[in-house]
C-alpha cells in the first residue's frame, strides 16, 4: 500500500557518554588493532560511516575515537597504541 509523498528509513546511532570529548577530531598520532572477537563482526568492525577497523591491522584514529574504543564495552576487543603526549 502506498502512503503518497512519506518515505521511511532506519537508522542505528552508537552513542557513547564519556566527558571530556573534543569538539573536533584531534590527532596525536594514535592507532588501534581490532582483535576480532565481537559477533558479525569478525573480520571488520565498523564504528561509523567512517571508521572500517580490519582485524590484525594497524588504523590510525584521532583522540575521541581512541578514548570511544578504550573507555567503553569495546575496549576488551582493541590494542590501543599512543597517549596525548604529542600532537
């Protein structure tokens, strides 16, 4: 049945409440590992539009990325490489 002009779409939003977060995407040379291990996700974790994380390789990532994959559930799944010392 058709409802004229309406359209629908879905959309998933992964939100994270940590305080302190930047404004903007800073670097400071940091970078993470997937390890695997989160289901569907076995190969590649997907954070966002923007973040395609392959299992077993090197990506780097900007401060509030890092502290998302670090100081949440997914933290147990990342080798976390690098800290604020140099920006």
């Amino acid at each position: 049945m058709k409802i004229g002009h309406i359209n629908f779409f879905s959309a998933t939003y992964r939100l994270f409440k940590l305080p302190g977060l930047e404004s903007h995407c800073e670097d400071y040379g940091q970078a993470v590992i997937y390890k695997g291990g989160i289901n569907h996700h076995e190969m590649m974790f997907s954070l966002d539009a923007h973040h395609h994380i392959l299992k077993g390789k090197m990506f780097p990532v900007c401060e509030n990325t890092y502290r998302m994959l670090n100081e949440s559930r997914f933290s147990q799944y990342f080798d976390l490489f690098g800290n604020t010392d140099t920006h």
